[in-house]
C-alpha cells in the first residue's frame, strides 16, 4: 500500500479539522437554537405568572399551555425527532402510574402530620411544589411532557450531527446545567444550585434513557416527575434544607 505523500498527508489532516470543526460549530450552533426555544417557552410562562397564572391557581390553563408549547414543538421538528417505538409495552406505562401513585400518596399524606416550610415558601414563591398542592401534581406532568420533548429535540439535534452518545451526555450536562443557572441567582445558592446540579446529573440519565431503552421517553418522564415528588417531600421533612 503506498503511503500518501507529506503534503498530500497534511492536506488530509487540515481537512479532517476544518470538517471536525465545522461540524462543532453546527452543533453549537444547535444548542444555541436549542437555548432560545427552552428560553421562549418559559418565557412565555413567566409573563402567565405574572398574571397569577400558574400550577395551583390555573391548573388547567398551565396544563394547556404546556400541552399546547409540547405540540408546537413536536410540529416544528416533526421531520427530525427520532420514531419513538410503540408505546404498548406495560413496563414503561406501568412506571408512570406508579410515579403519579406515589405522589398522590405523597401529597395526601405528608400534609396530614408534617406543616408547610413556611420559610423556604417565603423565599422561594415561584417553587409551588413545596406546598404538596393536588392542583400542581395535576399540572406538573404536562410541563414535565414539555420539558422531555425539549430534552429529546436535543439528543435528537446531536444525533443528527453524528455526536456519540457519551459526548451527547456531556453536552447535554452542560446545557442542561447553563439553562438552570439563572436559578442560582434568583432562589439562592442551595435551592438553585440543587436544581442546577439535579440538571447536570439528568443530563447523564435522560439521554441514555432515550437512546439505549426502549419507550426510554416515558421512563425518563416518570424519573422527572418523582423528582419533584421527592423534592417537595424533602422539603416538607426538612423545612431548612435548602435555605441559603
């Protein structure tokens, strides 16, 4: 085989890294798109807040406000998001009765024998899942759809631009992360950075779910909504946790 010539071997080399970076710039170049939809989608959420809209005092509007900001979504990219397989199999939708059971449990039973963390509330008016509302468990499952779609407009994004998947996981950790930081500012060192390290870490766990297990949309879905399930357990049991 005959070995190609010094310059020709450098013109390959230079290529591959023209090609290497051309393709990080599309990819940031997705992730930036990405960042303006996250941001647009609860932007507009945040001016219904400011209207007194929100999970506990309009369930039902938030609940159509995601489903409606889901649905946008998928129709915008319905060329690029991945055929998800048949939702048919018990396992997955079995995983998601048993999150909303457990919250239900949650939510009726706590509020019995433990008060509300009046302190970490006070602080912290926009987390309404410290009060272990039945009108929020009813809301949050549609934002907890939004927000998956998003997740998976993401790694579907990456995908497309050939990232493997570890790669995918790291890039998706840092988004993730970035997109949560601004609660750092806004609710304080502990209660934002919990959640911005929480993103981090679903930055790992959701990608895998979706790219490697099947129907791994609803399980990441079920993942998501114990989250705040068992955040705002902790809260209720542990009123100064999260206090900065």
């Amino acid at each position: 085989m005959t070995r190609p010539r010094p310059h020709n071997y450098i013109l390959i080399v230079l290529f591959k890294k023209w090609a290497d970076y051309l393709i990080m710039g599309k990819v940031l170049k997705d992730i930036g798109v990405w960042m303006l939809l996250w941001c647009s989608g609860w932007g507009i959420y945040h001016l219904l807040l400011a209207r007194d809209i929100n999970y506990i005092t309009a369930p039902l509007t938030s609940a159509l406000y995601f489903s409606v900001a889901s649905v946008a979504v998928l129709l915008l990219y319905k060329e690029l998001l991945p055929a998800m397989h048949p939702f048919v199999r018990p396992l997955p939708w079995l995983a998601a009765v048993l999150s909303v059971a457990a919250g239900l449990l949650i939510y009726l039973l706590l509020p019995l024998f433990f008060a509300p963390p009046e302190g970490l509330m006070l602080l912290n008016p926009d987390m309404f899942f410290l009060d272990l509302n039945l009108r929020y468990l009813f809301a949050k499952p549609f934002e907890i759809v939004f927000q998956q779609v998003l997740i998976l407009l993401l790694v579907a994004l990456l995908v497309k631009r050939g990232v493997p998947l570890l790669a995918t996981c790291l890039l998706c950790c840092l988004t993730f992360g970035a997109a949560h930081l601004y609660l750092v500012v806004r609710n304080g060192l502990l209660m934002g950075g919990y959640f911005a390290a929480s993103a981090i870490v679903a930055g790992f766990v959701f990608p895998y779910l979706m790219l490697r297990v099947r129907n791994g949309l609803i399980y990441a879905s079920s993942i998501h909504l114990l989250f705040y399930i068992f955040t705002g357990a902790l809260c209720r049991l542990c009123p100064t946790a999260l206090i900065s």
